[in-house]
C-alpha cells in the first residue's frame, strides 16, 4: 500500500467544512430545542405528581 498524498484522505472522504459563523446558529437552536424537550419533561412530571398524590 503506497500513500500517495499525507494530506489527502484515502477514503475519498469531502473536505471537513471550516467550524465558525455557520455552525453557531445551528447550536444555538439545538441548544434552546433541548432546554424546551427538557422544561417539558419537568412539567408533565410536576403535573403528573400533582394529579397522582
């Protein structure tokens, strides 16, 4: 097995696409969709313990 190129991926995978200003809204957004999945889980627990006790 010869490698040809150190750089070059020889899986042929794309380029990894430059980390900055584009993945930041896209964390941001996943970061308030967990914060809701999570005040939810916490609500329908107060509000089951509330109607089961």
């Amino acid at each position: 097995m010869t490698i040809s190129d150190p750089g070059k991926s020889p899986m042929n995978h794309p380029d990894e696409q430059p980390s900055g200003t584009d993945g930041s809204p896209k964390f941001g957004r996943l970061l308030i969709v967990l914060i809701l999945a999570v005040l939810v889980i916490v609500a329908i627990t107060f509000g089951s313990e509330a109607m089961y006790s």
